[in-house]
C-alpha cells in the first residue's frame, strides 16, 4: 500500500508478531524464514566481550543474508533479539522447567531486551539497527507464576523472556523504560524512517 511500486519485501523471520506489526503498516511483504543455528551463533561470541547488540545485528544479519542469496532482488528483513540480565545472556525456554528459572532469575530484577533489525540486498547490507529497552519485574510470588504460566500455557516458549508484553505478560512488570515495539521485537519506527528516507516508501 505504502511501498514504491518496485519494492519488494521479505521478511526473514517465523514470528508472529513481527509479521502482524509489519502488516498493520500497510506495506505489502512476503514471509520466508530463515533457517540458521542460532544457538551455535550465540556460543561463540557469548564466551567474549563482544556487545550483546552486536551479536543481535549478528543475527539478524545471518538471517537476512541467507534469504538475499534465494531472492536478490528483494530487501530482505532479519531481525533478533537478545535478553541480558547483568552479562548473562538468555535463550528462548525450551521446557516447562527452563521457563520456571527464566522467570525465577528476571524476577524483582531489571533486564534489558535488544532488539536488532538489518536489511539486505542482493547479499550486500544497506542498513542495521539495534536498540535497548529496561524492564523490571515486580516480587511475584510462587502461586502468582503458576497462575501466569496455567494460563499462558505453551505460548511462553516462543519469547526469549517467556512473557508477552502485549498479553497476559504485563503482570509480570512494575517497571519498563523504552520503546514499545523494540520490546516486542521489532523497532518498527525506525525501520519506517529508513524506507522513507531512502525512497523504499512514500514520504
């Protein structure tokens, strides 16, 4: 609707909400996920000083790039995000046990969430960004979280926090600083002043 006539958007990513905020754009846009070892990518720079943004950018970078090699002639989107608390790094819960000490270990504490997004083309980067959001979840107690999760269910396993801001996942907090949609996982603004500035969109 938005985009110039010759833009064509791919979207490297299985998410749902990423998916559903870029459509309430209006800006048409196809769905190919990239399949990458993401966890592989996290071990190596983990274990370094490397910036958790950087590893974000990283990864989004790897997810684009390997749609761009299929479509070239596309702007192909990769996004990721990362979780710290202090300089332990978070990976999405996997299990029941795994979302219980996610929860346990953010709990009464603050946490940051990065959010990255990079744009490729024809296998060549044309643009990145990263940005930092502060949260902070009140004492919840034992009963409180198995109230939360028995009516979650599953669900939680597809954030890296185990929570959904936009659900349920905001009784979890007493605190957040930062924009909304990096917190969700996608810095739609700033990726819309970039199609715009750039002549992907109408301005």
């Amino acid at each position: 609707m938005f985009e110039n006539e010759n833009t064509r958007i791919i979207l490297a990513s299985g998410s749902k909400i990423r998916a559903d905020l870029l459509e309430n754009t209006g800006l048409s846009f196809e769905i190919h996920p990239a399949e990458i070892d993401e966890a592989s990518i996290r071990d190596v720079f983990k274990s370094t000083e490397t910036d958790p943004a950087d590893i974000a950018e990283i990864l989004a970078e790897s997810k684009a790039t390997q749609i761009s090699e299929l479509e070239p002639d596309a702007l192909v989107i990769g996004c990721d995000q990362i979780l710290t608390l202090g300089k332990e790094i978070f990976e999405k819960p996997t299990n029941k046990d795994e979302v219980y000490n996610t929860l346990f270990k953010l709990r009464g504490k603050k946490h940051t969430l990065i959010s990255a997004i990079v744009i490729v083309k024809g296998g060549e980067v044309i643009w990145r960004y990263s940005e930092r959001a502060e949260l902070k979840m009140h004492e919840f107690s034992p009963e409180f979280l198995g109230q939360y999760l028995a009516l979650c269910g599953d669900k939680v396993m597809t954030s890296v926090g185990a929570y959904h801001l936009e659900s349920f996942g905001i009784h979890l907090f007493e605190e957040i600083r930062g924009d909304y949609f990096t917190i969700l996982g996608f810095p739609v603004l700033a990726l819309l002043k970039f199609l715009r500035k750039e002549g992907y969109t109408q301005s």
